[in-house]
C-alpha cells in the first residue's frame, strides 16, 4: 500500500558517492524527497533535530557517534523517525545490534540498492497502517 504523502528522508552516510546514489535512488520514488545529508553521527542527529524527517537511512560506521548510539537517540525524540540502518557487514551480530537500537530495517551496502527500496517501503508500510 503505497500512500499518497510525501515522506521525508534525511541520508547519513561518511561516503560521498554513497550518499549522491542514496539520494538519486530515493528521488526516484515518486513518494520519498530528501531533505538533507549529514556525514557524521553528531551531525546526523542535528540534522534530524531540525529537519524532522519521517525516515532516515543511516550508516552504522560513522565517526562522533555511531549508527547504533544515534538511532537510539533518534528513537528518544518525540516524532521519532523510521531508520533504517546499512552497512557493509551483514552478520547475525550486526543486525542484532540494530534491533536492539530500535531500528526499522537494515541493508547490506552493495552493488544493489533494491533491497533498500524494499525496506522503507515495508517500514513505511507498517508506520501508516499502525497510524490507519
């Protein structure tokens, strides 16, 4: 179920090139339009502050704060956004950890980015039918 609200994507990643191929991957949703980019874990959650995104797609390897301590704290605020957490290492560990954090999702960084699409659309899902 696909609804007809714009969402809200704040992309946090250290890599530029990551970030420019989120940004044109989401953008190409009809539904999704980033509002901003952060390159670190402290910025990510000023950012956040301010933009006030419905989901952020969030690196877990970050310098300041990592992905983990700063989806804890995006889950502490009062419209707490949907996250969505990637990295390189996809292990049972990792994705543990995500969990525990409070994440919606979380994707393996590689050559595919349909997984991504994937995820926000059943974590987009979710939200507006737990809000239906």
């Amino acid at each position: 179920m696909m609804s007809s609200q714009l969402h809200r994507v704040l992309i946090v990643d250290d890599v530029p090139i990551v970030r420019e191929s989120l940004r044109w991957l989401l953008e190409n949703e009809p539904d999704l339009t980033v509002v901003g980019e952060a390159t670190n874990g402290l910025d990510a959650l000023k950012r956040a502050t301010e933009l006030s995104p419905d989901l952020v797609i969030l690196d877990v390897q970050l310098s300041q704060l990592d992905g983990y301590a700063v989806t804890r704290s995006l889950k502490q605020l009062p419209d707490a956004p949907l996250v969505i957490l990637v990295s390189v290492y996809d292990d049972p560990l990792s994705r543990q950890r995500g969990v525990e954090a409070g994440s919606d999702g979380f994707i393996e960084k590689g050559t595919d980015w349909a997984p991504l699409i994937t995820q926000v659309r059943r974590a987009l899902d979710n939200r507006f039918t737990k809000s239906a």
